[in-house]
C-alpha cells in the first residue's frame, strides 16, 4: 500500500513538473474597447445644511478624528511594549 501511495504522489510530481516546464508566454492584453463621450454632467448641488444639521457633521468629524488619534495611541503603546 505505501508502495502505491509513492508511485501516485510521485507521478502526480512529474506530472507537476511537466506542466510547469511548459512555454506559457501569457498573451497581450487586448486594447480597452472605445467608449462613446459623453458631456460632462453637471454635478448635482450639494443639499444646504442647516446650522444644526452642520453642527452635527462638525462633531461626528471631531468624533472621528479623536477615535483614529486613539488608534495611533494604541499602536504606539503596542511598538513600545515589543521594544
């Protein structure tokens, strides 16, 4: 039985080997198909925002900011504790 099992791992080997020996040019990509162009659109306006509304965008904004220094905190912590 393990006779066999080396027999069928070996010519699962060289069947390996010889495919992998095997020119493979890999063909040129082939040039991107040309597109009909279109005028620029015009970008829709952005909706006004109310003093509250950018109040509220000002402090997520802020929120974030202080959640990424946290995550620079943490990693500097962590590089100081491998050191």
């Amino acid at each position: 039985m393990s006779r066999l099992l080396v027999i069928l791992l070996a010519a699962g080997l060289q069947a390996g080997v010889a495919s992998a020996a095997e020119d493979r040019t890999p063909e040129p990509p082939s040039p991107p198909a040309p597109r009909a162009t279109e005028p620029a659109r015009p970008r829709p306006e952005e909706p006004r925002l109310s003093p509250e509304d950018r109040e509220v965008v000002e402090n997520l904004e802020l929120l974030e900011s202080m959640e990424a220094a946290e995550n620079l905190d943490l990693l500097l912590e962590l590089s100081r504790e491998e050191d």
